[in-house]
C-alpha cells in the first residue's frame, strides 16, 4: 500500500510539473504568434508610423485616440494588459494648448524674470 501510494505521489508531482511547461509552452507559443503576425504587418510600418505619431502628439480627440489604440492593438497585436496601459495613458495625457511645442515655452519667461 505504501507503494501505490508512493507511486500515486509521484505521478502527481509529475502531473503538476508537466502542467508547469505546458503553461510555459502555450505562452511562448502565443508570443510566437504574436511575432509571426508582427511581422506580416511589417509592410505597413508607414501607416503605423503615422499612427504613433498621431496618438504621441495628441494631435487627434480623446475620441480618436481610442480609435487609434484600436488599431495599434490590432497592427502590435497587444495583450489586453498593454491596451489597458495605452487607454489609461490617453485618459491621463494632460491638455497641451495649441502654439504650445515643448517645456522648454514654459520656461523662457520664468528666465527673463530671474534675468532682469
């Protein structure tokens, strides 16, 4: 009995440890994907561009910026966790008025007040 119950152990300990790497298998199989579909899109990393710049430069609504992510998801293939940060990070992008192109616009009159 002790036996069986020694082989029953064991083959538990199996069980788990080839779940553990099936698992691991199945993500790097996934992420394998995801680099295969990358790369079919490869071709239209002009319009991607387009699309980053689009999205980085706040040049469209809140609205389209969604749109944006949209396809960015598609085009990346981004996991629900990336889209999640990307849809956060728009929801967060503080307003940046129009005539407004760098920190550096912030800082030029606080200079002339220390220089005069």
């Amino acid at each position: 009995m002790a036996h069986l119950s020694e082989l029953l152990h064991e083959s538990e300990s199996a069980n788990v440890r080839l779940n553990d790497q099936i698992r691991l298998l199945k993500s790097e199989l996934r992420r394998v994907e995801a680099n295969t579909e990358r790369d079919k899109h490869a071709n239209s990393l002009e319009y991607l561009k387009n699309v980053l710049m689009q999205f980085l430069t706040h040049r469209v609504a809140a609205s389209e910026q969604e749109k944006l992510i949209e396809v960015m998801t598609t085009i990346l293939k981004l996991t629900t966790e990336e889209r999640q940060q990307l849809l956060k990070a728009a929801a967060s992008a503080s307003y940046i008025p129009e005539g407004i192109k760098s920190w550096g616009t912030y800082l030029n009159p606080w200079k002339a007040k220390d220089d005069g």
